[in-house]
C-alpha cells in the first residue's frame, strides 16, 4: 500500500527536499561502503537506478519528474575512477549525462521551474549557478555556504553562511543578497548530521537546534 508523501530525505533525516506526486520517497539504501539511490514509482517494490558502486548524494528532481540531478560524494571518492560531477539521471531511458563544466562540484539544487542549477565545490567556498538556456555557469557568492534550497517559486535561493552564522537570500536572477535571519545564538546540534535548514513555503527559516540538556556533574569516590 502506498502513502502519499511531499518530501524525501536522506537516511540520516538531513535534507528533505519536494518530489513530484508520481513518484513515492526517493531514498538512499546501504550497500557495502556506498550509499545508491533508490525509488518506488507507484508499486510496493523498490529498485535500485544505478548499477554501480559508488556514493550518490543530494538527489534533486527536474520539475517535470523524469529526471534526477545528483552529485557524488568528493570526501569519499578518492581512488575511484568515476567522475566527481554533477550527473543528470533520464528516468524513461535510463541514461546518464554530466552536467557540462560541474567537474568537482557536488550538492545540486534544481530550481523549481526548471531553467536554474545550484552548486558548490567540496570546500563550501563557492555558490555556483548553472543556466539551462546559456548552458554556462556563474558565480554567485564566496564565502562559506550550506544547505542551498529554492523558494518554491524559484525568485530566490536561500543558504547558510556559516562563517558568518547567517541565514541569507539572494534574488534570481537580480542578483540582490538579503540577510534573513541570524542564528549566532542558537545552540545547533553539534555534529555535521544534525544540521540543516530550509526556507518554509511563506520564506521563513526552518532551522534544527539543539533542544537536550547539558549539565556539568562531578563526583565523588573512595576506593578500597
């Protein structure tokens, strides 16, 4: 039995992203050292869409539904032979294409109308956008970035700045940048997997903070 879902995330419940009604959650499996996309299209069963080895990451849909742009995982492919690029899956044909000049980026964004791509290199250092019409990338912005995500109506592409420990904005294609919220007081969970954040449908923040209690003990013991 199928139960409708908005939104699939990675194992570890980082990064939920929209998905088309055709298709149930996407999902990543465990199989060996790597982790492979997967996906149910109105059955009860699975089916791995890659026959390789490899780690695939930050899968994204087209805004059709018949493709998948996803990165690879440039932290754990050292001595692999495949290329660390952004790569564009057809789900009629079953084909792979590399998304022209993403060599070394990773973390692909689809825009909602389908004519933008967002992407960063593996240090975080810049955000890239790639134009579907002039097939041609630019640069957005240096500095320290996380968590790129599109408005739902593609006007903007919000981020973390997490040198600055910022959440901002930057208009598409006008370029303009705005400060939206700043999390220098929020207590964030302390390990890389339990960040994340998200502009909500209205543009407000969704962020993760740390909601546990921390408390320092001592003691005391005697021994025999």
């Amino acid at each position: 039995m199928d139960i409708p879902c908005r939104f699939f995330a990675k194992v570890s419940g980082r990064s939920p992203r929209h998905f088309p009604s055709l298709y149930s959650p996407l999902q990543f499996a465990a199989g060996g050292p790597a982790r492979r996309l997967r996906f149910r299209k109105k059955t009860a069963h699975s089916a791995f869409l890659l026959p390789e080895e490899r780690i695939e990451t930050d899968p994204t849909w087209s805004p059709d539904g018949n493709s998948l742009c996803f990165g690879r995982e440039p932290f754990q492919e050292f001595g692999s032979s495949g290329p660390v690029a952004i790569q564009v899956l057809d789900l009629k044909t079953s084909q792979i294409s590399t998304l022209p000049g993403s060599d070394g980026l990773y973390s692909p964004r689809w825009s909602p109308e389908g004519r933008y791509l967002a992407a960063m290199p593996p240090d975080s250092n810049q955000l890239m956008l790639f134009d579907f019409t002039t097939k041609k990338w630019s640069e957005l912005a240096k500095g320290g970035f996380a968590f790129p995500n599109w408005s739902h109506d593609g006007k903007y592409l919000y981020f973390e700045e997490f040198t600055q420990g910022e959440i901002r904005r930057i208009e598409i294609p006008g370029q303009k940048f705005e400060r939206i919220a700043d999390l220098k007081e929020l207590r964030r969970p302390n390990d890389m997997s339990g960040y994340w954040s998200a502009p909500a449908y209205d543009g407000s923040p969704l962020v993760m903070r740390d909601a546990g209690i921390q408390e320092i003990y001592a003691f005391e013991t005697q021994f025999p």
